[in-house]
C-alpha cells in the first residue's frame, strides 16, 4: 500500500481488522461504518466523495468492452487503450 494520510473503503471493508491494518500503515481509514454496527467510528462523508469521483471514472471506462475484458496481451497497448478510451469519454 502506497504511503497516504487517509484510506478511502467501501462499507464492505468495515471491519476491525482491516482498520488495524490500516492503522497499522500509518494512514487513517475512512470508512462508512455498518448499519449493524454497535460501535460508530469517525467518517467524514466530505472526503468520502473523492472516492466515488474515482469509482464514477472507473464505471466509465469499464463501459468501453475493450478495457472491461482487457483484450490486449501487452501493458502497453492496454495504458494505450486505457488513454485513448478517457480521452474519449471525457471529451465527449
């Protein structure tokens, strides 16, 4: 894991042993808690937005066929799809 001040997770990862782990790293996890969970931790729902504007991203590039099955046998030629298809995408 990449050195960062805060981890962004899904709702699946709330757990204590990922937040340990986590924690563990040196970064803080922000994670939404569980609606079962009898102890509430601290979420910043403000931060947790920069995490669905990547996850937006990677829905839209899945819609490309291409980059979702992942035809190309060399990286290259994937980071080459992978670019050609954001320029795309966010151009249009």
């Amino acid at each position: 894991m990449p050195r960062s001040a805060i981890l962004h997770g899904d709702m699946g990862y709330d757990s204590d042993a990922i937040r340990r782990q986590i924690e563990g790293k040196g970064a803080m996890p922000n994670i939404p808690p569980k609606a079962n969970r009898h102890w509430k931790n601290c979420f910043s729902p403000v931060l947790y937005r920069s995490r669905n504007a990547v996850e937006r991203m990677f829905c839209r590039l899945k819609d490309f066929r291409r980059i979702a099955t992942r035809y190309d046998r060399l990286a290259i030629n994937f980071l080459a799809a992978v670019c050609i298809a954001a320029l795309v995408s966010y151009w249009l």
